[in-house]
C-alpha cells in the first residue's frame, strides 16, 4: 500500500486529502468562465449595495415642512449635446405639423439655413480669459457636472431626488471595468493600467482651507460703496472701462456701505420711492436738478407716476406703441424684453403691469449709474457694453428690443452694432427706437442699415403728447426676404461662426438666418404667457422630460420647503439671482410671488440659458470666477445649489466668491447654500468671520443646506 505523504510537518491526514485533490481532474475552460463571470456579478452587486449614491444621499429634517413628494427624474441617456439641449429628429408628423408663427409675419415658412448645424455646437468656442486653473478634461468635467445634478434637496421623503442637469454618464463611484476571462492578457494589462493610473492621481487640496483665518479689510476704489470691479478702473472709481476688464487679482476686499443705508421700502410702494442715500452721489444729485420724472423728497427718491423722460408719462407711451402695432400683444405673444441705455426705468414699470419682464441693460459709459437706481425699485437691470463684444445672452431669445433716446449710432461702423440686435432678437421679433424732437426718417444711415438686415418697418409715428419719433421694426420670420437683397452685404455667417458664444466673444460682421426646421429652436414663437414657463416644446427632444421633471421638482421644493422652513421673509424679497441656474425650474417656481429672478448660467457648464428665455424667463452668461456685472447690494436673495462644487479647480482664490455674495446682495438679505458638507462646513465659518447670521442649517451623509442672512457688519 502506497502513502502519499505530504510537506515535511504537515499531517497525514493532510496529505491524504490533498493527494486526492491532485487527482481530481482539471476543470474546463467554460467551468473557469463561470466561475470569473459569477465572481464578477456577485462583486458589482455588493459594490452597487454598499456604495453611497446620489439618491441615497437626501437631506432631511424632522420638520414636517421639508417632507415634500418629489418626482424622480427621467432616466439618464448616454447621448447628449454640448449645447445642453439635444434636437429630435424630423418625423413624418412633424412635417406635417401647423407651425407657430410669429406675432405679425405673414410667412411662416423657411428656406435652409447654413446655420443649421451651428446650434449643435453652442459655446464651443474657448473664453480669451485665462484667470482660472487649467480646466479638466471636459469627459471629466460632464461626468462631475451629471454627478453634481443629481444631488438631492432638503427632503423628509428619503425618495426625493433633484433632475440631473444633463444626460451623460455613471457617477464616478459606480463606474466598473469590463468583464474579462481567464487568459485575456490584454484586458488584464488595461485593468492594470486603470489601477496604476489611480493610484498615481493626485488628490485634490479642499476647495476651502479649513485652518484659515480670515481679516478683511474696506476696497480702496475711489467710487467706494459703488465699486463695481470689472466697469470701475482699479483705484479710480470716477472712470468707466468702455469695455469689461476685471482686475488680475481676485477681489478680496469689502465694498463700504452708505452711511445712511436703510433697508427697502416695501413693494409694491418700492417702484414709486427710494431711500436716496442708499444710492445717491455727486452726479445722481445734478441729474435728478434736471429732470422731472424724478426728484428728491427728504430722504426719498421719488417717481412720480404720471411722469416720465417722454411727456405723457411711460403708459402713454405704451400706448402709442399699442396703437401702432397691434400685433404687439404685452404679456402674452411678448414676454420678454430688453431696454438698452437704462433711464428711469419707467418703461419696464409700465409693462411690468401687463405681466411683461424688462431687462433693462445700464451702459458702461453712463456715468449717472441710472441702472444702479433701476435695481433699487426693484426692476431687473444689468450693466453692459455695447462696442466691440457680444452682450451676455444667447443669440433669439429676446421676444423685443427697445431704445429709447439710447443715443445709439446704429449705423455706425457697417451697422455692426445692429448685427449685434439682430443676433439676440428673435425671428419676427420687434425693434422699437425712438427720439426726443427728432424725425427718425432724416437720422443719417439708420434707414439704409435697417434696408442692409431686411428688417420691416412697420410702424411710424410722431406723438404730439410725448414730442416723440417713435418707429418699429419687425425682425424677418423666414429666410425668403434675405434672397431679394441686391447687394448682400452684410454677408451671411458660416457655419463655423457659432452664434451661441457671448462671453467675451467679438461681435462679427455677419447675419444670422432664422432656423428653419421644426425641430430648431426659434423656428415657432413660443406659447402665450403664462403657459409657456410650463410648455416644453418638441424642439427639445428627449430634454422635454427632464426639463419639465425640474419644473416639477422645484415647484414642490419651494412651496413645501423654501417657502415655510428657511426662516426667509419672503415679502421683502423682490430681486433673487439663481447663480447656477439650469433649465430656470427655481425662477418658475417663484413666479407665484410675483418676484423676478436673474438666471446666471456658468459660462463653463453646458449651455441651457436659450432654454430659460424660451420659457419666459430672463437670464445672462457669467463666470464666477470673476465679479458680476451689477452694483453692490442689488439683490435680495441668492440661490446656490452647489455653486462651489461646480467652480472646482477653475478660481485662483474660492474665497473671492463669497467676497462678491457679499458685495451683490443687500444688508438684511437672504442666501440659501446647497453644498456638500467637505466645502459648507469651512463655508460656514467664512460666513460667521463675516458676521453672516446663520440662520438654519441641515446635514445629512454629505450633503447639507444653509440659510444665512446678511448684517449691517462692515470691517
């Protein structure tokens, strides 16, 4: 009898065994694949349990108030657009579908546009600004930007999750490398290859250091509790860049505050009266000597109603243009309007009562800071420049552009500037100009520009009342006019020449046809206000889900959550700015309280701002890696769902961001910060050094909510 004997030391009965299982006869090769697959299977499910995703992690309270049922989003697609928004493709039904024609076009049709394709590729042109860290790869980038959306909001439901901003890939934590079988040396060595590389990646420092100490100190600009960093010149605040030119270094100083500020008169009595030393100076003084539509009483500012730059008053004016162009339906086919070289802001006042929203754009060169008085009623304004750049916004989305006494040569330099109107304006879209004692008809060029685009004059009128040459112009609808021109200069724009980009981009000598096919943005006016903030058009494609998904989510987070739980009082609130704005669902929710709402879309994140205004909401480009334009204390309230987080590895110094909340938003007025708890808990500290009253927090896992409000405390 043989013994098989084992390793000297190891017992018999272990020698025995093992004999026996060294004559059990290999397994096969399909065996081994099972094995590997099971193995693999049984790996990703334990992975998928254990791991902390985004809709686990929810933020909740004991307060009833938070406990709202929210929607869960719609499946993500792995297909998406860099213009944020993915187009259907044409269908027999959409073929045959009744187009939406402009307000007063007799034409809906369109030839092809070689524009066409050009929306596919928005914002693809880089910024020239190279005030922030090398950005990361942008596969990267869309992967942090889906993983970020899908965080959650201040829920008691635990099922509620916030819509992912835009459709794209796995959060990082669940992505898995391919099966493999035994003997595929190539994916062993990519396995190996995806290992090494992690292990060498070099982990991020925090977004906000948390052992700083913070001393702040007044800015040193000469137009003191009026700094505006990116318009004033650095030192000397009695200047004004003709363009917008930021300081090299990061604004970290605090902008002074009046000496005599006092907190807003409540609306409405707000658009009719302003405390004066809350915006008042040198030039604001000899202006209101000279003018009576407004005019100082004790400590107010005051707006008579009946009077105007135009005699007559602002609703007289209104109604003349009514009268002129009946097609002109305020507040339902126009919702949207733009007022270049912002006065009184009377205009916007008088069509705000007919349910119509007025931007009002503040020109740099303006030294009387009319724009600044604008924000203080109340009324939505922004400062801009009209010479060589394109304004912020995206190209058809405004339903009207308006001038009045803008003191605009529009002929000037090829109508350049007029090219810059008819990018932003929609197709079918009005221009109304007008002028003090002046006769449009004889201002030298202006006619002949007008003829050079195809636009329509449609209307003119000379008022008695106001004294005013008043004339409308009517953006072409359809493309067939453009082939009647004689002379085609301006030339048409390539297809390489994106209309999209407005950050920082120069302004072309070009013009840009209107989109022709049904599943083009533009190509239909939108919906009559107010079903067209919750009408998706099918230009939208597979985006039409997830847009009204967020439309539904913030509208129950509002009402049930923002409204009750944060301690805001929201009838003091009238000026709110969302500073990570997506497809405008927190500014729609608001519209109840009749608040207006400045979407800011990060120039770096994909672009659904043309989103936004087709909803009838308003909104402009920005980084926040610089200041904004717009003068200090101008709003009441921001909104930042994960701003931070989204600006990683893009600002020299993070801090300057929370230096410019404090610089826009008013004394006694309220933040509301969804973050994740690595970048609110160091936050929260920079606000305390700040004497921000920390009002409320939530915490959960990692995600957390503040509110916080704004003191008088100035260093």
């Amino acid at each position: 009898m043989t013994v098989s004997r084992g390793p000297p030391g190891r017992p018999a009965a272990y020698s025995g065994l093992l004999g026996c299982w060294r004559r059990r006869p290999p397994l096969g090769f399909a065996a081994k694949v099972s094995i590997a697959i099971a193995l693999g299977l049984s790996f990703a499910i334990i992975w998928t349990t254990l791991s902390p995703t985004s809709s686990l992690q929810q933020i909740s309270t004991e307060r009833s108030s938070f406990a709202a049922d929210i929607i869960d989003p719609p499946p993500a697609s792995q297909n998406h657009t860099s213009s944020g928004y993915r187009k259907p493709h044409p269908t027999g039904s959409h073929r045959h579908r009744k187009r939406h024609s402009p307000p007063g076009s007799n034409n809906p049709n369109a030839t092809a546009s070689p524009d066409a394709i050009a929306e596919k590729a928005d914002r693809a042109e880089p910024s020239p600004r190279t005030d922030h860290k090398k950005e990361p790869e942008p596969e990267e980038e869309e992967q942090q930007q889906e993983k970020e959306a899908e965080l959650p909001m201040p829920e008691d439901s635990g099922d509620g999750k916030a819509p992912a901003e835009e459709e794209g890939e796995k959060p990082l934590e669940l992505e898995t490398v391919d099966e493999f079988s035994e003997g595929d040396e190539d994916n062993e060595e990519a396995q190996a290859a995806q290992r090494n590389a992690a292990k060498k990646k070099k982990k991020l420092p925090p977004f906000f250091s948390p052992s700083a100490h913070y001393h702040w100190k007044h800015c040193s600009a000469k137009s003191g509790h009026h700094y505006i960093p990116c318009v004033d010149f650095d030192g000397d605040g009695s200047q004004r860049h003709h363009e917008r030119s930021c300081p090299k270094l990061p604004v970290t100083c605090l902008v002074s505050l009046p000496k005599e500020y006092k907190s807003p008169v409540p609306w409405p009595e707000r658009k009719e009266k302003v405390w004066y030393g809350n915006v008042g100076h040198p030039r604001l003084s000899n202006y209101v000597k000279g003018h009576s539509w407004l005019n100082r009483t004790g400590d107010y500012l005051m707006f008579p109603p009946d009077e105007w730059e135009f005699k007559g008053g602002s609703k007289h004016y209104v109604e003349i243009i009514d009268e002129m162009a009946p097609d002109i339906d305020w507040g339902k086919n126009i919702r949207i309007v733009l007022d270049i070289g912002c006065k009184s802001a009377g205009f916007g006042v008088a069509l705000l009562e007919k349910d119509v929203i007025t931007l009002s754009l503040g020109l740099m060169n303006d030294q009387t800071d009319l724009a600044q008085v604008a924000l203080e009623r109340g009324i939505p304004a922004t400062v801009g420049s009209l010479e060589s750049k394109r304004i912020p916004f995206p190209s058809g989305v405004f339903d009207a552009v308006h001038c009045g006494e803008c003191n605009i040569q529009w002929h000037s330099n090829g109508g350049k500037l007029l090219l810059e109107i008819n990018r932003i304006l929609r197709p079918g879209g009005y221009f109304i100009i007008s002028s003090k004692h002046g006769d449009l008809e004889s201002e030298e060029g202006i006619s002949a520009s007008m003829t050079a685009i195809c636009w329509n004059a449609i209307a003119y009128n000379s008022d008695d009342v106001s004294e005013a040459g008043l004339k409308i112009f009517q953006r072409p609808a359809s493309n067939e006019i453009y082939d009647l021109r004689a002379k085609k200069d301006p030339p048409f724009c390539k297809e390489d020449q994106n209309k999209a980009p407005a950050w920082y981009t120069s302004i072309r000598h070009c013009l840009h046809k209107a989109p022709v096919g049904i599943e083009e943005r533009g190509s239909e006016w939108p919906e009559e206000w107010p079903k067209r903030v919750e009408t998706f058009s099918e230009w939208l494609g597979d985006l039409q889900t997830r847009v009204a998904a967020d439309h539904n989510h913030w509208k129950a987070v509002v009402e049930k959550s923002y409204f009750d739980g944060l301690g805001i009082d929201w009838s003091n609130i009238q000026n709110v700015l969302d500073m990570k704005a997506v497809y405008g669902g927190f500014a729609a929710a608001l519209s109840s309280k009749k608040v207006w709402v400045m979407n800011v879309v990060p120039v770096h994140a994909l672009d659904t701002l043309p989103i936004i205004y087709e909803r009838g909401l308003i909104g402009v480009y920005h980084d926040w890696c610089e200041p904004f334009s717009t003068y200090p204390r101008s709003y009441d309230l921001l909104h930042l769902d994960h701003v931070f987080s989204c600006l990683k590895n893009r600002c020299k110094q993070p801090v300057s961001i929370v230096v410019e909340m404090d610089r826009i938003l008013r004394p006694g007025g309220w933040a509301i910060i969804r973050e994740k708890l690595e970048i609110l808990e160091p936050l929260e500290k920079i606000l305390r050094s700040l004497h921000w009253e920390i009002v409320m927090t939530f915490r959960k896992d990692k995600e957390g909510i503040m509110s916080v409000k704004k003191t008088t405390w100035r260093p």
